[in-house]
C-alpha cells in the first residue's frame, strides 16, 4: 500500500505543493521581522573636475580677431604689426584709471574688514548701548507714573458710579445686555477672519502663507510692510485680549463688564481696520512678478477690500449697540461713560507704554548686539560679500584687457592710443597656425568659461584613444537661438596635432573649467534636499538607527560626483539608497 503512495505521481506534486508552500509563507514571516536594508557608500577624498563637453568641426584657424569685452579709451598698445608673441601676453589695455580706482577700493574695503573695528567705532557703540539703556529705564519710570495717575483716575470714577441711582436694573437695559453679548460673540468671527486674511498677505505667523509672493511683496514701498507687520501684531494683542473677556461673558457678567467688553471689541475693531488698510497699502506697493500674477494680486486686493467692509459693518453694529445701551439707561449714562473712559484710558496707558517698553528694549538688544559684533573677529561668511566685490572688480578691469590667447602673429592692430573702441570692434588680428574648433555651449554652461580654459581634444578620425590638447580662445558675447534653446558660440584652439588632422573632422572637445584637489565628495544622489527649503544633508547610521545629518556643498563635478564641504568626514559610510522588503 505504501510503495503504491510513494509511486503515485499526484503524491509527489501534492508533496512539492505543500513544501513550495511552507517555503513561500516561512519566507514572507523571516522578511517580516527583518528592518529595511541599506546600500552605503563611503566619503571619498581626492580631485574633484568639472567640465563642459561639445561637438564641432575643425576648422583652420587663419586668424584669430580679438576684441576688449568692454568699451573705452585706448590707452596702451604693447605690440606692433609683425611681432610673435606668447600665450598671456599681455596686448593692449584701455584706460584702467578708474578700473584700478575700484580695485584698490575693493582690496582697501577687504583689508578694513580684516583688520576689524577700531577703538573710536567701539566706543561709539559702547555710547549707543548706554544711551539705549538710558531711554529704556526712563521708559519704565514714566510708565509706573503714567499708570499710577491713570489708575487714580478710574478708582475716582468707580466711586462716582457707586452714588449714581436709577435705570440700571430695568428690563430695557436687561436686555440691550443681552443684545450686545449676542453681538460680541459674532463679532469675533470677523476680529478672527480679519486677522487671518491679513496673516494670508503678510506671513507673521503663518510663514508658509506667502512663500510664493514674499519676495516681492511690498518691494515699491518696503516703509508699508514694516507698518503693516507692526499693525498686525497690535491687531492681534486687541483681538487676543477682547476674544478672552467675550469668551469668559456668562449670565452672571455684570452690565459694567460688558460695557467693558463692548469698548474694547469696538477698539479692536477699530484697529482690525487700520491693519487691513495697511495691508491694502502693502499690496498696492507689490507688483505682479513670477507666480504672482496681476489676477491673482487683484484677488487678495478684493478680499482685503471686502473684509475690511465687514469689519467696518460690525463696528457701525458696535457703536449702534452702545447707542441703544445708552438709550436706555438715562441718567446712568454720565458716571457709566466716565468710569468706562477712566477704564479704558488705564488699559490704553498700560499698553502704549509697554509698546514703548518693548520698542526701547529692542533697541538696546540690536545696540548690544551691534557692539557684539564690531568687538568680535569678522566672519567668513561675512568677508565673502567683500572678496566677491574684490573678484568682481577683478574681473571688470581685465575685460579692459587683450591678452594673447595662443601664440602667434600680430598681423594687424585696428586702433591707436587715443582712440575709442568698442566691445564689437575688432582691436588686433593675430594669425594662429593652429586649427580651431567652433562648439556651440548652452547657456547653463557658457557662465562656466573663461578664455584659456585647457581643453581635451578627440577626433573621431583618431579614435577616442588620441587626445590632443587646447584651450578656449574666443567667446562670443552674442547668443544664438538653435530649436529655442539659447547657445553660445566659443572657439577652441587646437595648441598641436598630427599632420593628418584635416579641416571638417569631427571633434568632441572636454573643456575644463573648475578643479577642486583634496576634497571630501559623494554622490549626488547621496546627498538629499529637506522640504524644498534648500538644505542639504545625507543618512547614516548610528546606534542602529537611520539619522540626518546636515551637510554643505561645493563644487558639482562630472560623473554625479558632488563636493561635500561641511557635516561629513573621510571613509564615514553614507546611505545611498534603503532596499524597503
């Protein structure tokens, strides 16, 4: 009976059936209590290159016409028609007063910075934060008197309204009461909408709010939105306040406490209104740029327009709701409004003075600060502004400035000492006895390239194995739009060759613009951006488990390599990617 079992074929493929089975469900339970996986890489140290590659033609290269990418005087001419010159050499130049005026005003500026502050500018802080700390003490001083004689005033009024007699506990007045809480209560819809509908245009406390505008928000008037900021923050203490005395009025409340409530709502919305107006200033100070568009911007003008309807309806329906409380009260009116005013200017008093408290402290905050600053050493980050300023300057001097691209012959110079020259004017002709490659380099790139740039050279005729060097002699200043993309038209000179290289081969040029030696690097797709915001950071693993570690790049080098220059060290293991099960 059994050996007819094991012979039967049905027994063996139930068999395999259920061992497939059991293997595929043990699997699926291991998988399930194991974590994600992890594929490292490991911070590498070493020469990071970055280049930008193209496609020509060879062509001879006859002459070459050299320009000054600016326009002035000439003012000196270091060459004569005929003269072989060096690669470098300097040819020609402009007049360079004023250029080398910026430069040695640039390098004086850096030498300042690092040099530091002097002793007159640090005493002359030290004084600011004296007089800062001056004004906010007398700030205090004059406050506890203010408040003082304020309060005396409403003690005065509270016990005149004590000996008053009469309508106040009649059923007219009951219930205007009772109107006016109903009133109070819908009333803070609007403070609410009112203020959210400014922090929509103003980003105080909803900083996400206007990500897509804010940088063009108030770029006509920038007074406006210092204003309006100031505005909504007073705006938001009266709606705070007032929502806080309405929210905790009841049945037992007291007459005078709603007369409380009801002064300070119509003040709050008093000052809702100011807020809106100024952030109708502010918008009208923004013009439609980028995502902003003029419908768009006409939109939230027309929201603000219309909130600032309802606010000023709910304040008439305030103000007409304290008329009829003081219809209805007759003779109570006079001491009431009395110990109100007295009440409200003790709230006003106390809250104007320590707005000026608090304007005085942060005045003594920036002054200590500022001394902070000019008694410690200059930052880096902050001497970057002044190197950039020197590079730049630099930079505009030696576009008054032909050097020699290549060697070779002047065969002919277009200008004399004396003369005007424009940047489209040709200067010196120079004869090459090289050939030259004509590339087309998109804009993204042509920022990258400067002229004498080194340059590999591979001619399809050659094979991939021969290179020949070279080096960027010519860029022109004019675009040219191939398929609507904007592309660059830049020369390379071919410094040697074989004597097979002939005119129209094809050429793949590798131009080299930006080498960083021993420097820490990843790849990029290593390094990870956080929401947008435009900080970098990488993953690793501590204690077993997966952290972000923020990072700062540099350089973007070829082959997906990218520059880390803070946050990571050499051989530390990095995540590249998590294998989730």
């Amino acid at each position: 009976m059994h050996m007819k079992i094991l012979k039967n074929k049905w027994f063996w493929i139930a068999l395999i059936g259920v061992l497939v089975l059991g293997g595929v469900v043990y699997g699926k339970i291991k998988s399930a209590n194991q974590g994600p996986e992890y594929e490292f890489t490991n911070v590498e140290k070493g020469t990071l290159v970055q280049t930008v590659d193209a496609t020509g033609i060879v062509q001879s290269a006859d002459h070459l016409d050299l320009h000054f990418e600016t326009g002035g005087t000439v003012e000196y001419i270091g060459v004569k028609e005929g003269d072989e010159v060096k690669i470098n050499k300097l040819l020609a130049n402009l007049r360079l007063s004023n250029l080398n005026a910026v430069v040695s005003q640039a390098q004086a500026n850096l030498n300042q910075q690092l040099a530091g502050s002097t002793d007159e500018e640090i005493r002359y802080y030290e004084s600011a934060v004296a007089v800062a700390k001056a004004g906010l003490d007398k700030s205090k001083t004059d406050k506890d008197s203010a408040v003082s004689s304020a309060q005396s005033a409403l003690e005065t009024a509270e016990n005149n309204l004590d000996l008053a007699e009469g309508g106040e506990n009649s059923e007219i007045v009951e219930d205007s009461y009772q109107d006016a809480v109903a009133l109070l209560y819908s009333t803070l819809t609007v403070l609410d909408n009112a203020l959210t509908q400014s922090d929509n245009i103003l980003g105080v406390d909803n900083t996400l709010a206007n990500d897509d505008f804010e940088d063009y928000l108030s770029v006509l008037d920038s007074s406006a939105l210092s204003k309006a900021n100031s505005d909504y923050l007073s705006a938001k203490l009266k709606r705070n306040e007032v929502k806080t005395k309405v929210l905790s009025l009841n049945t037992l409340s007291t007459h005078e406490e709603i007369d409380v409530v009801l002064i300070d709502l119509e003040d709050a919305l008093s000052t809702m209104s100011n807020l809106l107006s100024s952030v109708s200033t502010v918008l009208s100070a923004t013009p439609p740029v980028g995502d902003l568009t003029q419908t768009a911007l006409n939109t939230k003008k027309t929201t603000v327009e219309t909130t600032r309807t309802t606010v000023a309806t709910s304040y008439t329906s305030i103000v007409n709701q304290v008329q009829a409380i003081s219809t209805a009260k007759n003779s109570y009116i006079t001491y009431n409004i009395a110990y109100e005013k007295a009440k409200r200017d003790l709230q006003n008093t106390t809250s104007q003075y320590q707005s000026l408290i608090d304007i005085k402290k942060a005045s003594y905050d920036q002054s200590k600060a500022n001394l902070d600053k000019f008694k410690a050493d200059p930052r880096e980050v902050d001497l970057a502004y002044y190197r950039a300023s020197l590079s730049q300057a630099f930079a505009s001097r030696n576009k008054a400035m032909i050097h020699a691209p290549i060697d070779g012959i002047i065969t002919k110079i277009n200008k004399k000492r004396g003369e005007l020259a424009m940047s489209s004017e040709i200067m010196i002709e120079m004869l090459s006895p090289h050939f030259e490659i004509e590339v087309d380099i998109p804009e993204t790139d042509i920022v990258k390239l400067v002229l004498g740039d080194q340059v590999e050279i591979t001619l399809d005729a050659f094979g991939d194995d021969e290179k020949f060097p070279g080096s960027v002699v010519s860029i022109d200043p004019a675009s040219t739009n191939i398929q609507d993309v904007v592309y660059y038209k830049v020369k390379v000179a071919l410094d040697n060759g074989k004597d097979e290289v002939r005119s129209g081969m094809t050429a793949n040029v590798l131009i080299s613009t930006e080498e960083k030696v021993d420097t820490l690097y990843l790849p990029f797709r290593a390094v990870l951006s956080r929401n947008g915001s435009g900080v970098r950071y990488v993953r690793v693993i501590e204690n077993g488990e997966l952290k972000e570690v923020d990072v700062k790049i540099g350089l973007r080098g070829d082959d997906g390599i990218l520059e880390i220059t803070e946050g990571v060290e050499v051989g530390q293991e990095v995540v590249l990617k998590v294998i989730e099960d």
